[in-house]
C-alpha cells in the first residue's frame, strides 16, 4: 500500500524548477515585459541599410566634392536598393496585405508559446484527483 502512494505521486513543478535552475525564462534581470532582442537588432539592421543607402545617395549627388568615388556610391545605391531594400519592402507589403507582421521572430515565439503553455497548463494543473 506505501508503494502505490510512492509511485502516484506526481513530480511538483518546484522540483523541476529545482532541477533545471535559473534560466533566461526566470527574469533575473527584474524587465516587466518581455525584451525581444533578436528583433531589435533586426530592426537596428533594416535602419542601418536605410542609413547606408541614404548616405550612398548624398555621396552620389555630390561629385564635385566626392569625386569619382560618387560614380562608385551611386553605383552601390542603385544596387543596394535593387538586391536588397526593394526585396525588403516588397515582402513586408506582402506579409501585411496576408494579415502576418513582417518581423518572423515574434511569430516564431508565438508558435513556441502556445504548444508550450498548453502542455504547462495540461501537464501541471490541479485536476482535483487529491494530489498535491
């Protein structure tokens, strides 16, 4: 009879938490909201190429000052924005005329976030069976 009370007891999450230690989840740092890094730097990325590109144009409309090196930056303009910017906005129009945010990572935390708060609430929640 003590053996079947041993083995019906479920592992507390406290104990997992135990096990596993602290972790990027845990907040250590005391932030309020959750700090999205990978898509800020992504965003500081897309405002750098837009920087560049206007820099490359400013160089380009100057050729007295700059030189044959404006040839060469309105060159690199011109292809900065055919390969890279214009690819860019075409897809960020796309992604929101389809209802989708155009930044990927928080979609990817989303899909992580759903599986895994259901499987919590699924695997954790009191089921009124007796077991604490």
């Amino acid at each position: 009879m003590e053996q079947e009370n041993d083995t019906d007891q479920r592992i507390s999450p406290d104990c997992l938490l135990a096990l596993i230690g602290p972790s990027p989840a845990d907040n250590l740092e005391g932030h309020d909201t959750a700090v999205l890094w990978r898509s800020e730097i992504a965003a500081q990325m897309v405002k750098s190429l837009f920087q560049l590109r206007n820099l490359l144009e400013s160089m380009g409309e100057n050729p007295f000052f700059f030189g044959p090196m404006a040839v060469v930056a309105d060159l690199q303009k011109s292809m900065l924005e055919r390969f890279v910017i214009d690819p860019a906005k075409v897809m960020a129009r796309v992604l929101v005329s389809t209802g989708h945010g155009p930044d990927i990572l928080i979609e990817q935390n989303e899909w992580l976030a759903i599986p895994v708060s259901y499987h919590l609430f699924y695997n954790f929640s009191y089921r009124g069976d007796g077991m604490d």
